[in-house]
C-alpha cells in the first residue's frame, strides 16, 4: 500500500536515455551514435600519433575505473566485469604506450589479476570462489610466462599451452572428484 492507502499503480518505461530539461519539440542526439563517433576519430589519432593513442588509453582507463566506482555504488556485476576488463586493458596499454613497461603479456597478466580480485568479492557474497580463480589464474600464468619470456629472453612460449591444458585439467578432475565425495 501507498502512503495514502491506495494500493500502487503499475508504471511503464517506453524507452531510456539522459536527459536534462525540457526535450519536447527537440530530437534527443543518441548517446550511443556520439560514443562511436568519438570512439572512431579517438582510434584514428592514435594510427597517426602517439600523445593521442596515450590519450584514449587513458580515456578507456578513466572510463574502467567510472564502471568500477559504479559497481561499488549499485553493486552491478556487469559494471564489475567491464570495469576490470576496460581498466586491465587500458592500464596495459597506457603502461606500454609511456614506456614504463615493454614485451608482449601485460595485457593477459592485468587481466588474470583483474579476474582473480573478483574471486574474494564473489566468496564474500557467498557465491563462491570457482570460475574467477581458474580463469585468473590461467591468464596470470599466461600473461606472466609472456612478460618473463620477453624479458629474459627465453623461448618458453611453446610450453605455455600445454601447462595450461594440464593445469585446466588437473582442474576438472579434482573438481569432479570432489563432488561425488
């Protein structure tokens, strides 16, 4: 029931968007469309030149962490998950981009780690630790067996795969045994 004792109305949402004033007799501009637009020109400086191929890494690594503060606010798992991936991919880039850090994996390597922190949060709601410590796990082992093998120049990338096919199914069967027991 309502404060007024009636019992509550039904409401219907045609569409969404943002808005601020008045929009009636104006077009609203799609957000989308102009997302892409500057997205598209952003991607086109960046082929042309550096400062502006560090600049939308750092756009994407603002719009990574904007997700991540939201997912703090509403509790968003989808907020969640782009923000660590965005934010991961980005941090990679803009790191790589300044010089800070060299070699190929950074980007694997952040990833895993951005994974393996939704691991504790997930447990925390009691949903459990499963798919995030596997696959954060896999991407650490892999990210980081790519930054070790390019720093010290060792050509260990052939094994990767296979320890991590291994490693996967060590994985399964001991999952599996677990849960007959």
């Amino acid at each position: 029931m309502s404060d007024n004792g009636q019992p509550p109305k039904a409401v219907r949402i045609d569409s969404w968007g943002f808005q601020t004033g008045s929009t009636t007799g104006r077009s609203r501009i799609p957000l989308f469309g102009v997302f892409l637009i500057v997205f598209g020109v952003l991607l086109a400086a960046g082929q042309v030149l550096k400062v502006a191929q560090l600049g939308a890494s750092a756009l994407f690594l603002a719009l990574g962490i904007v997700l991540l503060i939201l997912w703090l606010r509403d509790h968003n798992d989808a907020a969640l998950y782009f923000g660590l991936l965005v934010t991961a991919l980005a941090l990679s880039d803009l790191l790589s981009g300044a010089g800070v850090i060299s070699g190929s994996g950074w980007g694997a390597l952040f990833l895993g780690i951005g994974v393996l922190a939704i691991a504790p949060m997930r447990a925390r709601q009691g949903r459990g630790w499963g798919w995030p410590l596997v696959l954060g796990g896999l991407l650490c082992l892999w990210g980081g067996s790519e930054v070790a093998t390019s720093y010290m120049k060792v050509d260990a990338d052939r094994l990767v795969g296979p320890v991590l096919l291994v490693l996967l199914g060590i994985w399964i069967v001991t999952r599996s045994r677990g849960s007959r027991g």
